[in-house]
C-alpha cells in the first residue's frame, strides 16, 4: 500500500497519495468520500459577479461537512487585485476556521510579513499551512517561529528554485508535500525530496505522517510500508 500523503491538489487521484486532500471550487458539492479543502481564495475576490455574503454562506455549508478538513485556499496575494478587500475576507475566513475548528491552507504571494501579523494578532488555536512554498531557509525559519507550517510542492524539482536549496535547512516537523496543480504525481514530489534531504523515502513518509495526524485525527493509521 502506497503511503503518500497530498496535502493540497486540484484533482483526484493525483498518483498513488493514500491520503489526499483535494482543493474544491465553492460550487461543487462535496462528495461523500475523500477528504477536501474549501475557501474563498483570493484571485476569486477580484471577479466583477464576487458577491461576499453568499460566497460566505455556501462556504459555511461546505465546512459543516465532516470530510471538509480544511479551509482553504485562502490568503493573499499582492500581485492580483485589492489587496484591502483581501485583507478583510482573509481574516473573516480566519475567524470562521477558529470558529469551525478548521485547520488553514494558506495561498501567500508576497505576502508572508501580513500573514505573520495577522497570526499575531488573532492568535489563532488552529494550525495554519502555507501551501506551495518557495522560500529561502531564512524565509522557512521566521514562519516556523511563528507556528506556521509549510507544504512543499513541483519547485523541489527545479534547481533553480529557493526551495530546492533550502528544505535540507527546514525543521521536518513543519513539512508537507503536496502536488497542488502540476500534473505530476505526488510519488515524485516525495522522491524529490528524500533525494535533497538525503533521506530514506520510507522515514520521510513516515515523518509526515506523524506530521499530518498532529494536526489531523482522521482516524487512519500508517499503513505497513
Ligand atoms: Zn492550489
């Protein structure tokens, strides 16, 4: 049994994950089985029909789902439209994960400093995962400081990309992998990764394992590898 864990995708069966959280748009109903993330993210925002009350109420409904098990993506993003209206949705998402007992995934573009403060500031019990990171080692150590966790994706397999010289330099325990939109399969991003950890595949996934049922009781157990 394969014993990957995606923690943030766009499609289903992204390779051979056993355990795969799967990004939704807020007009999809959630099916009945497999784990999902929904949330208002912030390019949505920008759109001309963007109507927040409803947006808000059919995400409410969504999260009220069991299997929902996180909210997300949610975030900001400097490079697209109104960075203040960004603000104001992000942080009544943040409200309502606290509120629904909802773990974050995090969409952060240029924008890590404003994420920091808003943790401090609302000081949040629920866990927040900054998703698609590709950050220095410096950049890794002063959001860890601040509790927050960090999903690794397709940029652990380019040289040139930040990430790919810092993970060996990130403490494990903050560490998740993740496929996101790259139609890869999630085995590779873990193979990536064990290769510039120089770690074997079988104690990197078991490492983020135990990293995914610390913040997750999902009932599951680590399957035999
Ligand atoms: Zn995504």
């Amino acid at each position: 049994m394969t014993r990957f864990i995606n923690i943030h995708t766009h499609s289903t069966g992204s390779g051979s994950a056993f355990i795969e959280i799967i990004n939704m748009g807020l007009e999809q109903p959630c099916p009945e089985h497999g784990l999902y993330s929904y949330g208002i993210h912030p390019w949505e925002i920008e759109k001309i029909d963007f109507q927040e009350e409803m947006m808000f109420s059919i995400l409410k409904e969504r999260l009220a789902m069991p299997n929902v098990v996180a909210l997300g993506e949610a975030g900001l993003d400097k490079f697209h439209g109104d960075f203040e209206r960004q603000m104001k949705v992000f942080e009544r998402q943040i409200v309502l994960a606290e509120n629904l007992k909802k773990p974050m995934i995090l969409h952060a573009a240029r924008s890590n400093n404003e994420i920091i403060a808003l943790r401090k500031k609302h000081r949040p019990k629920q866990p927040w995962i900054l998703h698609g990171f590709n950050g220095t080692e410096q950049d890794a150590r002063q959001l860890i400081s601040h509790g927050i966790y960090l999903s690794v994706g397709e940029s652990l397999l380019h040289p040139d990309r930040k990430i790919y010289k810092a993970l060996r330099f990130i403490d494990l325990d903050y560490i998740f992998l993740e496929t996101d939109v790259a139609e890869i399969g999630i085995e590779t991003v873990y193979e990536a990764a064990a290769k510039l950890l120089e770690m074997d595949l079988t104690a990197l996934q078991t490492k983020i394992f135990s990293n995914f049922a610390a913040l997750w009781n999902t009932g599951k157990t680590e399957p035999a590898s």
